[in-house]
C-alpha cells in the first residue's frame, strides 16, 4: 500500500460518496487500512450498552472511517480541494505541498 499523503489534523473535501462535497477535519488516520475518519461525515447510527462508568446506553451516532481515495486536502492558498506531493525544504527536511498553488502544508 503506498503512504498516505493525508494526516490527523488536515482539512479534507469528500470527492465521492453520500457526503460528496463535505468538508471537516481528519480526526483519525489508519494507514494499515488507507481510510481515515473525518468529523461529521458518514455518520452511522451504533447500539451503545450502559457502562458501568456512569454512560448511558441509547442509539449513537459517530463517524465512520473512509477510504482516503474519496478525499483531497483543501489548499490552504486557494480553499480548493488539490493533490499533495513531497519536496524538500530549504532546511533538507521533506515537506508536503498542495500541488494546485505550490504552497507548504
């Protein structure tokens, strides 16, 4: 599987999907599995049990994980959905950049 270009933290547009168009903070990656969680988007409703600390039981709604082929970064320059890429920086360390506007992420 090749690496994942996106992170904990980014800000993502959905390109496919019931959420098409949605866009929210990654809060999870799992690179093993390519996918990653964004927050607010592909909902799913979970049975939850009572526990014993003191939370309720009911019907739950929290997000579902995505495969990361459905996403794109949002540059940060033009607030457009763009391709990532890796160069290195002036200081030798390797950075990753949005490939639309050439700007550092």
């Amino acid at each position: 599987m090749p690496k994942m270009k996106i992170r904990k933290g980014d800000q993502v547009q959905v390109l496919s999907g019931k959420d098409r168009g949605a866009r929210g903070e990654v809060i999870r990656a799992i690179p093993s599995e390519g996918r990653v969680v964004v927050r607010g988007v592909a909902m799913v409703k979970k049975a939850q049990k009572p526990n014993q600390m003191g939370q309720n039981g009911g019907i739950i709604e929290k997000e579902s994980a995505i495969d990361v082929s459905n996403v794109a970064l949002i540059d940060p320059k033009t607030d457009t959905p763009t391709r990532v890429g890796y160069r290195f920086g002036t200081d030798g360390k390797k950075v990753r950049y949005a490939k639309k506007s050439g700007e550092e992420i």
